[in-house]
C-alpha cells in the first residue's frame, strides 16, 4: 500500500474571517455570520463561541440573547472569491488539491519535501504563513497519513487554538498514530455517524484503538467495505486518494428566500433573472451547457410547484433562457399565493466544446452567448450588479 503525505487545510470561522477582512474593525468583537434571509447562525467569532453562541442557533432567540454580538447578513458570492483565493495559493504549493467544501481542501505533498528542501512540518507551516500574508484568512493544517488521520490532526489543531494555544498545526506521524488511536473516541472521527457509532458502543468499542483492534472478519460483517477502509486510513493507510480533477456537476441551480413573503409577481421575476444570471454564469466558469431548465416556487406553507422543459440546443446563456423562464413561471404562479422563495435549475449538462449551433438560429446564438461573456468580464471588472436583465 502506498504511504502518502496528506494535509488537511481548513479556514478558520471562514465567513467571519471574510466579513473582517473587509471591515477591519470587526476584529477583537463577537460577530455571527447568519444563512440565507438571516434564519440561523452559520458561522461565529472565537469571541461569540466563547460567549455561548451556538452553531445553527435561529437569529431571531439569538439576537435577544446576546446583545453584544454583532449579527452579519451572510454574503455567499463575496466568500466563494475569498475561497478562490485561498484555493489559488495551495495550488502554489502542490497540484495535488482536492477542494472538499468553500473552506477545505485536501493536499498531497507526497515527496514535496526534496522539492521544498525542508519538512513536511515545515512545508504545511509555511502554507499557513502564506495564506495568512497573501489572502489574509486564517487556515489550520493537519498532517498525516491518510485523509482520517489528517482530518482527526487538523481536529486537533483547532482544539489547541481553542485552549489559547497558538499552534496552527499539528501533525500524525508513525509513532504517535497508536497514542492518538487511544485517545480518540470513534463518535469524533470524520464519518462516523451517529448510527455507526452506536452499534459500535453496543459491542463495546469506544476507541480507535479499539476499533482497530477488531479482526478484518468482524469489521466487515458488521460495517462492510467502508469499515475495512475506515479501519486503514486510522492505520496510517491511504485508501481515499486526493482527487484533484474537479468532477463537473450533474445539475446547478440557485434559490433564495424573499425577504419578505410575495404576491407581487413582478418582484418574484426580477428575483429569478438573478438566479438565472448566476446559474449561467457558473455554467460558463465550468464551461458546461445545459439541455433542461426549470423554474421553482416555494409557497409560504413550503409547498413547492415547477415547471421544466427540454431545449433543441444546448445553452448557458441568460439572454436566451429568460423568456423560457418566464413562460415556465406563468405557468406556476398562482395569483393571491404567497411565496417566500423562487429558484432557477439547469440540468443535463454536457461540455460546452460539445455544443452545436442550429442550422436557422446560430447567428443569434452566438451573438447571446458573445453577449453573456462580455457580461461576465463587466462584472469582474467593475463588480457584480453592474448589469441587471431587462424584460
């Protein structure tokens, strides 16, 4: 079996980080970044967590609760750039990077060390300095053997800081693997859920040492492949691979709760025109078109209606799908109904390069698709919002 080097980088209280590093003078306060139209608490300040704010914690109990705590609107489009950044940097140091969510990423450093002339410590402690110095975003790092293990140090690496121990990373080498088997409860390692969990207690198995120590025979009878896997990757083996290819996605869409509830079908329009701006938009940045779009309606009681049709050519132009859009959504929309949320989806993606431009409406099309990407450089030049879809 191949001995890998993998490190786990996380961002630290990534939103509020993001949040500070354009407002300055959040720094030293307890701020709340909260999910989408202000619902729950998503992301909190070392100063909040320390005044008791928890994780999911609904905005409108909290915000009686904890006076001193200042509460931010969350900002998804303006985390995914600082996430782009982070991201950026790690690639400086290996191409091996599989991005795991907005503020994690999997690194293989695997034979770096000749590269850097220096440790894997000292490698995965300067990734720490230069994201620091470069994007301006705190990350921890955990180093190990296996994506578990490297997970379970980067664990580790957080509890420190939260004990006002200023160590940023923390590494799982051979010798202490059995040590920090003996310490760690099953119910904490990365994927272990809560069923996994009990049946493991039932048999009296509350370590990793423990688990471990359990014959292959057993483990698979009773967990499976997955918990023959599992029992590897906690050895020091590595059967989870970094995978840095990013898979393209089966679908994208967007949706978002109104601030206030609607009737108003002209506000819930310009609602979608947004959304369809930003699916295309990101069917672009992936260079993927779609072949079936849909639009969504979220009454007030959560009942949900769409509507969804088949395109003769494959698309990832807004100014080609929003009279589509629109027809869908008369179909939908009921007047009197009140709605708290519209959303748009794209499905049945493929390629863009695999695209074929019709025969009767190329000329058009290309002149739409030419259109949307002079957008997309506006908006990267003068920011987002500079442009807006007319009727």
């Amino acid at each position: 079996m191949d001995k890998r080097v993998i490190a786990l980088v996380d961002c630290n209280n990534f939103f509020v980080a993001c949040e500070r590093l354009r407002k300055p003078e959040l720094l030293n306060v307890p701020v709340c970044v909260l999910s989408n139209n202000d619902g729950c608490v998503v992301s909190r300040s070392n100063e909040a967590k320390r005044m008791g704010v928890q994780m999911g914690a609904p905005y409108f109990i909290c915000k009686n609760q904890f006076k001193k705590v200042k509460f931010l609107s969350g900002d998804l489009t303006y985390y995914c750039e600082i996430s782009k950044r982070v991201m950026d940097k790690l690639y400086d140091f290996t191409p091996d990077v599989e991005i795991y969510s907005i503020d994690e990423a999997f690194l293989d450093l695997t034979g770096l060390r000749k590269t850097f002339n220096c440790s894997y410590e000292e490698i995965i402690e300067r990734i720490v300095s230069e994201v620091k110095r470069d994007v301006g975003i705190d990350v921890s790092v955990g180093l190990s053997y296996s994506k578990v293990l490297a997970k379970l140090a980067n664990d580790k690496a957080k509890n420190l800081q939260k004990n006002k121990i200023d160590k940023k990373t923390y590494k799982i080498g051979f010798r202490q693997i059995q040590k920090e088997l003996k310490e760690t409860l099953m119910s904490e390692v990365w994927g272990v859920g809560k069923n996994t969990s009990a049946l493991l207690k039932k048999h009296l198995i509350q370590t990793c040492h423990d688990f471990v120590s359990q014959d292959d025979i057993w483990i698979k009878k009773n967990l499976g492949k997955v918990g023959l896997e599992l029992k590897q990757e906690l050895l020091g083996n590595s059967i989870h691979q970094v995978v840095s290819v990013a898979q393209a996605p089966k679908s994208i869409s967007r949706s978002e709760s109104f601030k206030e509830f609607q009737t108003d079908k002209n506000y819930i329009v310009n609602e979608l025109k947004r959304h369809i701006h930003k699916v295309c938009k990101k069917m672009r940045t992936e260079e993927l078109v779609c072949s079936c779009v849909g639009v969504m309606l979220r009454t007030k009681d959560f009942q949900v209606f769409d509507c969804k049709i088949n395109l003769i050519n494959p698309i990832n132009s807004e100014f080609e799908l929003i009279n589509k859009a629109k027809e869908m959504l008369d179909k939908i929309f009921v007047d009197g109904v009140i709605y708290r949320s519209v959303g748009f989806f794209a499905t049945k993606l493929s390629p863009q390069n695999s695209r074929q431009i019709s025969l009767f409406d190329g000329e058009s099309s290309i002149k739409k698709h030419e259109l949307s990407k002079s957008w997309d450089k506006l908006e990267e030049k003068f920011g987002k919002g500079i442009i807006k879809l007319g009727g």
